[in-house]
C-alpha cells in the first residue's frame, strides 16, 4: 500500500471518528423523540437494521430509522421505494423527505463500518446489477453515508415515479439507466480519490439540502461522467412524447 494511500486512511478515520462522536452528541435531541415517536406509532419498530455489501465485499448491517412497513421488502417494488409508497408509514414519509432516517448510520461511522463520504452500501441483489468491473472496485473503499452516487442521484425517487407514471418498468428503467451510470461514478470516485474530494463531496451533500436544484456538482467535480438524458425528467417525458 502506498505511503499516500495510508495516510489517506488514517486522515480519514480519525476525521470520521471525531465528527461521527460529536455529531451523535450533537444529534441525541433530535433522535430522542423520533424514537418515542417510532415506539408508539406505526408498527412499533425504532431502528430498521438492514444487511449490506461493505468493505472488501463482506457483509454488514447498515442503520437507519423505520419508515416502511416490517415486510415492506416482499410487497409492491421490493427494496426499490417510488414515491407516495404506500408502504411507507405517516411519521416514515417526514423523515424520509427530510433524509433524517439516514441519520442512524453515523453509528455505522463510529463504530468504523461506514464512512461519512464513500460509495453507498447496496444489498446484495442490487450490487450484482453493476458489471464486473465495478463490482470488482467499488467496495475497496468503505461504503459512506453521502458519496457521489448518492449525491448525484439525490432525486432518484422522483425519476423512478416519473419513469412508471409514464408507463415504464421500475426493474428496467434501473437496470437499463440507473446502474450503469451509478457504477461510471463510482468507478470515477475510485480513480480519484482523496481527502480533498471527500470535503467537496460533503459540502455539496449539505448544499443541496439548500438548494436541491443546484449544479456546483458539476461546476466542482468537473470531469465526472456525463449524465445521460433518461436520468433526468424531462429527459423521461421527451423519450415518452415520441415512443
């Protein structure tokens, strides 16, 4: 291992350490109520524990606060969610709109299983959908909590919901379009890793809870692949006008 790559790793841990320890201080009011909420609303169930690819392509369990219903991955689109789920409960739409059921894995940090930026940790179903070539890079790196991926594709509910409303198949629109493009970005994170794109890539996570129509993504991170037209909305309604 190169003497770059290392101290890379050991910049990186201790910086997810101290923000994943002071964020969780900082974040136990918040967490505190939604859990008395989750307790007694719904189906009673607080955290939503769910197996995940990690580091070196071993299995761990990713955290994140119950939205859905307990059987939610064995009913309807399976673990793909559209909007207006109906599997997602009342107080489970609040926190998946505000992506603070995401919050939880800040654990997954702490306890050195996930970092704050890296690629998104997939099921295992999910993750043979990309070539293998990804599939052979992508989790060299621990997976993250925010990373390009997951940046660039922060509306993919709202894509997958316009692709079906249209008439269009969830599975193929994901395989045919989201996959392959998801898997050139992590192939570039991959290639271009460092300290300095990891700040930029959480700068832009927080930004685009701001603006969420920003473009500094592009502006930022300048040679990242082209996103195709069908990732976009009115890339979905122009293929649907002349079909």
């Amino acid at each position: 291992m190169k003497k770059k790559t290392i101290m890379y790793l050991i910049i990186k841990r201790i910086f997810d350490f101290s923000s994943s320890l002071l964020g969780l201080i900082i974040l136990i009011p918040v967490f505190l109520p939604i859990i008395i909420i989750l307790k007694f609303t719904g189906e009673g169930e607080v955290f939503y524990l769910q197996k995940r690819m990690g580091k070196d392509n071993s299995f761990f369990y990713i955290y994140k606060f119950a939205t859905m219903l307990k059987d939610s991955p064995n009913i309807g689109t399976g673990n793909h969610t559209v909007r207006n789920d109906p599997r997602v409960t009342k107080f489970g739409k609040i926190l998946r709109i505000t992506k603070i059921n995401e919050l939880p894995q800040i654990l997954n940090v702490l306890f050195g299983s996930m970092t704050l930026v890296g690629p998104r940790p997939l099921i295992e179903k999910s993750f043979y959908k990309y070539s293998k070539e990804v599939q052979d890079i992508i989790y060299k790196n621990k997976p993250g909590i925010t990373g390009l991926g997951s940046l660039v594709f922060r509306d993919e509910e709202k894509l997958v919901s316009a692709y079906n409303d249209t008439g269009g198949d969830t599975f193929e629109y994901y395989s045919k379009f989201i996959f392959p493009y998801k898997g050139q970005l992590e192939s570039w994170y991959h290639n271009n890793i460092s300290f300095l794109v990891d700040l930029k890539i959480l700068f832009l996570t927080f930004w685009s809870l701001v603006d969420s129509k920003s473009n500094l993504v592009q502006f930022w991170l300048k040679d990242i692949p082209q996103k195709p037209e069908m990732l976009t909305i009115e890339g979905i309604l122009k293929n649907k006008k002349y079909e």
